[in-house]
C-alpha cells in the first residue's frame, strides 16, 4: 500500500528542534553556565505545559473526568499551547479515537501496533488522517466549550506568544535573555513533547497489564516519573474517565494530586471516581484469564480449573459484601444519623468484611502464584 505524504513542516520542525536541543543547549551551558534560578524556572516550565496536557487535556477535556473554573481552563489552554502538541480540538478528538479505537493499526491515530517509532512520533511525520483531519464530529460537547474553542481559533498566536513570550519575560526578570530562551523555551519544549510522546509509545509497550489484557496499553510507575502520573495507562485504558491514572496513595500521580487540591479549593468539582468493586473485579478477572489461560494448555487440569473458579466466586462475593457495607457506612456517615451503638456494631460488621475480603484477596493471589508456577515447570 502507497504510503501518504510527508507532512515536511513536522519533519524539519521535531529534527530541527532536537538537533538543537542536543547541541545548542550544552554548548551554551558549557560556554557561559545556567543559573540555578534558570533551572529552577525550567522544572516549574516543564510541570506548566506538561500538567496542562495531562490534567487539562488529557483528563478534562479529552475524557471529562471533572469539572473546573473556567479560569483555570484558560490556564491550561495556554500551557497547552506552550506545549505545542496541537489545539485541545484536535488533541481530544485524536485522543478519544485512540480509546475507541485502541490498536486498530488503521484507525487508532497513534496504533502502538505500528510499532515504537510509529506510536511515539512517525504518526505525525505523514499526512495518516488525510481527510479525515478537522472533523471534529466526536468532540461536539468540546465545540460549546468557550475556552477551548477560542484556544482553537487563535492556536498559532498563542503557540509564539507563549514559547518565545514567557522565556523572554522570565530572562527580562531574572537575567540571561538567552539562557532562558535555550532553556525554558528550546530544552523544554522538546523534553515536554517527548515526555507525553512516551505516553502512546512506551506506556504501550513496557510494563504490566493487571486490570486488562485486552489492549496493548501498560501500567509503569517508573514513566510515571516523566509523565506526570500518566504512567498507570492500563488502569487508564479501562477506567478512562477516572480523575486518577495512579490510584494509590503512593502511587505518583501530581495529576491527580493537583486535580484534588483544586478540589480542595473550590476550583474543581464533579471529580469521578471508579468504584473500588470495579477496580478489583477487573484485576481478579485479567490475572484468572491469565492462569487459565495457561492451564488449558496442561494436560489434565480439569481439577485445577474448578478449583480456580470456585475460588473466584468466593473472592467475587466477599468483595461484593464488603463494598455493600462500605456504601452503606458511607451514607451514614453522610447522613449523620445512627445512634453510637449502631454505629459502633455496624463497624465491627464493616472491620469483619473488610478482613475476610483481604485474606480472601490473599489466598486468591497465592493459588494464582501456585497455579501459574506449576504451569511452568
Ligand atoms: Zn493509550
Ligand atoms: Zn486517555
């Protein structure tokens, strides 16, 4: 099949900027040194535009995970576009056919499919969507959308007026126009495109799949790190609408932690949150595909089989009580209304199902771990 065209703006723009990054930036600092005020300035740039994909492109307006003050909008439309990673339009709407989508080498924008190349930045080298770019059709909510629709028409003014505007004023405040102009405007950029590139291509490829096998998409606490909590992509995949990628407390998500001290502020609201039955209903229905899966290909495994099933049952009903209870103390506590001894005997049930939940959680996992070793020896 004929290839499409080169799309030769993306080609020179991403190889120009790189080569300039790798060479500009260290010659300059070896040549005259960087201020720790200029890093400084740097980290806080690379969080600006990088949180304005993830919390206001990403998981705003792609995926309408909760709802912000509209000043807040404003200030991720114009970290978005100091990313440089398109309008938040187009963003979302490649961004939703992704989900739908996901892997289909031909639909999928950015197929991990194709390959690491094809995923991280080859889809942007050639012109893949043809027509089909500028329909906005799956983004009709995002078309009312005042902020993003004024980012959209004015996209290319505020791309110059922020990438050379804020290192300009940051150099004219803090000294060395063109230190910060390499730093904050080049090496920033370039890192902060790569960063959320990774996301498509690397956090499809390398790292684990607990709550779904049936896409490419992977969970990694370690590009976590770069992405600013976009790392957990297979919880994503399957939860989309989640306010959190990350969902532990531990788990480093500044995504999230924003989001929720927006939250905390009366600048966000409506936060959606998967319910934790969900969660572990899908990671106990991936890991029993999985042994099984590997079962059916022992000889004689129909005992091991029965016993894996009956022991998911158990686990399904111990977690189907234990979050009936929750929800019910949840109410209660919103309510306020129960009497003390009622509500000291409702919590030694709440502690009790919690309990038998947990050890059945664990004995699930062991026979899993038994099960899955035995079907490699
Ligand atoms: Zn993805
Ligand atoms: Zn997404």
């Amino acid at each position: 099949m004929k290839k499409p065209p080169i799309i030769w703006t993306n080609v020179l723009f991403f190889s120009l900027t790189f080569l300039a990054a790798i060479t500009l930036v260290p010659w300059y600092g070896f040549s005259y040194g960087y201020t720790s005020t200029q890093w400084i300035a740097f980290v806080g740039c690379m969080f600006y535009a990088g949180l304005s994909i993830t919390a206001g492109y990403h998981r705003l307006w792609a995926h309408k995970a909760y709802d912000v003050h509209p000043v807040i909008e404003v200030i991720f439309a114009l970290g978005g576009a100091f990313a440089l990673q398109n309008s938040a339009l187009h963003w979302s709407s490649d961004h939703r056919i992704h989900h739908g989508q996901v892997d289909d080498p031909i639909k999928d924008p950015y197929a991990a499919t194709n390959g690491f190349w094809y995923s991280h930045i080859g889809w942007m080298l050639r012109d893949y969507q043809g027509e089909q770019y500028g329909n906005y059709s799956n983004c009709r909510d995002l078309q009312k959308n005042k902020v993003v629709m004024w980012q959209h028409r004015h996209y290319m003014k505020l791309v110059v007026a922020t990438n050379f505007g804020i290192p300009l004023l940051l150099g004219l405040m803090l000294g060395d126009v063109w230190g910060m102009l390499l730093l904050v405007g080049l090496l920033r950029l370039v890192l902060s495109q790569h960063f959320t590139f990774f996301i498509n291509s690397l956090a499809h490829i390398w790292g684990s799949r607990p709550y779904t096998e049936k896409n490419t998409a992977r969970d990694n606490g370690f590009l976590a790190l770069f992405t600013y909590g976009e790392g957990y992509h297979n919880f994503h995949h399957i939860f989309a609408s989640d306010y959190r990628n990350g969902i532990k407390w531990y788990h480093y998500d500044p995504t999230k932690w924003m989001i929720r001290s927006l939250a905390a502020i009366g600048l966000a609201s409506k936060l959606k949150r998967t319910p934790i039955e969900r969660i572990e209903k899908a990671k106990a229905e991936t890991l029993m595909n999985k042994t099984q899966g590997r079962l059916a290909k022992l000889p004689l495994a129909q005992d091991k089989l029965t016993l894996l099933q009956s022991e998911y049952d158990l686990l399904l009903k111990k977690l189907q009580h234990f979050c009936a209870l929750q929800k019910r103390v949840l109410e209660i506590k919103r309510n306020k209304m129960m009497k003390q001894c009622e509500k000291s005997a409702l919590m030694t049930q709440y502690h009790e199902l919690e309990a038998a939940w947990e050890n059945q959680k664990q004995a699930w996992l062991a026979l899993n771990a038994r099960l899955l070793k035995a079907s490699f020896s």
